[in-house]
C-alpha cells in the first residue's frame, strides 16, 4: 500500500527566520530592482476580514490531494474514498491519512464507490465489468463476482445494475448477505439503454436515469419493463443535457448536467414535463453525494461540498478536496510569500489576488489585484511591512 502524508508531500513548511529574510531581502529589493509595472497596494486594517480560510492554513490536511479525473467520491464516519482513474484514495479519518491503491486490473477504471456503513463498495470497468468490497485491514480488493457497471446503496440493499448491449439488467442484493462465496441476487427486470446510466433511491422508490428521463418501477409486477413508467426530468432540454449523475438528498431529486447543479420534482402523470430547478450554475459538475446531511459533488479535479440558503439555491462551500483552485481562498499558482510582523503574505498568481494572514487572530483577507485600468492581472511579487501589503 502507498500510504501518502499530503502535508509531507504538497506543503514545504518555511521557517519564520526563513520567511523573514525572504521577504525583506531577497523580496522587497528584487521588487525594486527589476521594477513592478503593476501592484496591488492596501493598509491591512481596511481589507475585509473572513473567518479562517481551511485551505490556507488548514487544521486538517484531508483537503489536500492532487487529483487527475476524480469520477466519484463517498463518505463514512472513519473513512473519505475518491475514485480517480484505476486508484482509490482513502482518507482515514482518525489517522488524519491519505492512502492510495490501484485496481486490480491494469486497465481497470473505478466506474463507483459507495459505502454501506463502514464497507466499501467498488465497481470496475475493464475488459468486463468486475465488482470488488474493499478490504481495510489487507488494503486489498475482494472479488465478489457480481457483473456491475453501476450502483447505489440503501440501507442494507445493494441495487446493482449490468449494461450489456442495449439493455441493463438491474438486480438488487442484501449487503449483509453479501461475501465473496455466496451473493443471493433478485431481478428487478430491464431497461433500454445504450449509454451508462445512474441510480438512485429517494423514499421508496428506486429511480434510473438514462438521458433526460427517468425510470421507475412497475408497482403491479415490481420490476422494470418497458412499459416502466418514463418520467422526463424537463421540458427544457438545456437542463438535462449530458445527465452525469443523480443523488436523493434530504429527500429531494438531485441531478448534474451541462448546465450545473438542478433539483427535478415528480408528479403522478406518466410521460409529463417535471419542473427542474437550476440551483447552481457552472461548468464540469459529475457524481453526487449525500451524506450526514450534507451534499458533495465532484468539480473538475477537486472535490466540493455544496451549502444551501434560505431559497434552495446551491453555493460552493469553502470545502474542497484538491492541490489547488481557484476558489476565492484557495491556494491557486502562488508564486511568491513574504512575512512581517503578524502578516504572511501570498502572491496567489492564478487568482489574480494576494492573500494575506493574521498570525496573531488567524483572520485571512484577500486583496484583488488590479492594475490602473481596473483589468486584473497575475502577481509575481509581495511585500509587506507588517501593516501594509504591496
């Protein structure tokens, strides 16, 4: 097992002696000598105070790993599993540890995870779809001989579903039930499908989604046919444009597509428009995830957790696991530190900002970098006196 200490591998500490020679020697002499056509200038007590940014500094290092192609993360009470590519990070809570192990297939790509209390569940897809319980206390994966290309877990049900052809055969599993010798499975019929599709269970209705529709059960037969109930998540073909993932989340219908972050709602009428809401607009959302109450997505190469305001729309917490963003307090191509008195100082280049904190309260402000014209530009070098940053 590769066991990785983030904050051994992604953050050199610099001493404060170090930090002080940096900034008013080398530092502030090379801002005069090669000239700094632009600068970012303001009197510490005039910058808009935040509360401790948990990225700059943070108490834990859980938020720092450099991802690739996250695809899926999920949640326990001991553990964080991201799946990026043919490894599985895990993040152990109480050891404060990041650890990584591949796959056992060497094309093998992680296609889901998903925990069922501290176990943890592991789809595959290589030559052929392979589904694997992680084992914690060999760091190894245990076969379990179930043809899986997606899933999702309720309570103590596994529902599994195999795409093969034009069809997905969707079966569900009693997870205490379930080991490497025996997997007793029930069938709960078909879909047509030629694309990958996602699961989800809100209430007690288990949903797939294929597109822009979603399917349901047959009450009458308890499976899906095809004449299962199709529910369009909108009317509006801009919001379900490339669906990447659904989650149920305190008992809402979440799903990502295109356009961002939406919440759908279901009536009783077959084959009618839903009302989809766009709670958050943006770029590159994929696999959802709820737990303890709070929704996570994934973002690109980073891992966020979404808050909610009093009206239902999403914002962008200041949790997010990654090596770096351009998030307002994120570290993002820094390029340059300084220290005086109280004060470090960040020349944080890919934001166009300079971030700056308060040793002695632990406040951490940010202050835009603009040039005359008011047009943002990327700063190289920092200075500071203890009271003012240039």
């Amino acid at each position: 097992m590769n066991q990785v200490r983030v904050h051994e591998n992604k953050i050199k500490r610099i001493s404060l002696a170090a930090l002080l020679l940096f900034a008013f020697g080398c530092m502030l002499m090379g801002a005069l000598s090669l000239g700094m056509p632009k600068t970012a200038h303001a009197e510490v007590e005039n910058l808009n105070s935040v509360e401790k940014a948990s990225l700059f500094l943070p108490e834990s290092y859980e938020q720092y790993l450099e991802l690739k192609a996250p695809v899926d993360t999920a949640f326990s009470d001991g553990y964080i599993a991201i799946a990026d590519g043919k490894t599985l990070y895990l993040y152990d809570r109480a050891a404060e540890l990041f650890s990584q192990q591949d796959v056992p297939e060497e094309n093998g790509t992680i296609t889901k995870i998903g925990f069922a209390g501290e176990r943890l569940f592991i789809s595959v897809r290589a030559s052929s779809n392979s589904f694997y319980e992680y084992d914690f206390s060999e760091h190894t994966f245990k076969a379990l001989g179930i043809n899986c290309s997606t899933f999702c877990i309720s309570g103590d049900t596994l529902y599994t579903a195999s795409i093969g052809g034009q069809d997905a055969t969707v079966a569900y599993y009693s997870i205490p039930e379930l080991t490497s010798n025996t997997h007793p499975s029930h069938d709960l019929g078909k879909v047509k499908t030629a694309t990958t599709l996602s699961m989800t269970k809100l209430g007690d209705q288990l949903f797939c989604t294929i597109d822009d529709r979603v399917y349901q059960i047959n009450p009458s037969t308890e499976k899906f046919e095809e004449s299962t109930k199709s529910l369009y998540l909108s009317s509006d073909t801009s919001d379900t444009n490339s669906v990447q993932s659904t989650c149920a989340h305190n008992g809402a219908f979440y799903y990502t597509a295109e356009g961002g972050l939406y919440c759908a709602e279901f009536s009783d009428t077959d084959n009618s428009a839903k009302k989809a809401t766009c709670v958050l607009r943006g770029e590159n959302f994929n696999a959802l995830t709820s737990f303890g109450g709070e929704l996570y997505c994934i973002r690109g190469t980073s891992v966020q957790k979404l808050g909610f305001d009093e009206d239902g729309q999403a914002f962008l917490s200041d949790y997010e696991i990654c090596a770096s963003s351009d998030s307002e307090h994120r570290l993002n191509g820094a390029k340059d530190i300084a220290r005086a008195g109280n004060l470090l100082v960040t020349a944080n280049s890919g934001s166009n900002r300079l971030l700056v904190h308060n040793i002695a309260d632990g406040t951490h402000r940010v202050v835009p970098c603009t040039d005359e014209d008011g047009l943002p530009y990327s700063p190289t070098l920092v200075a500071t006196d203890g009271t003012v940053v240039a």
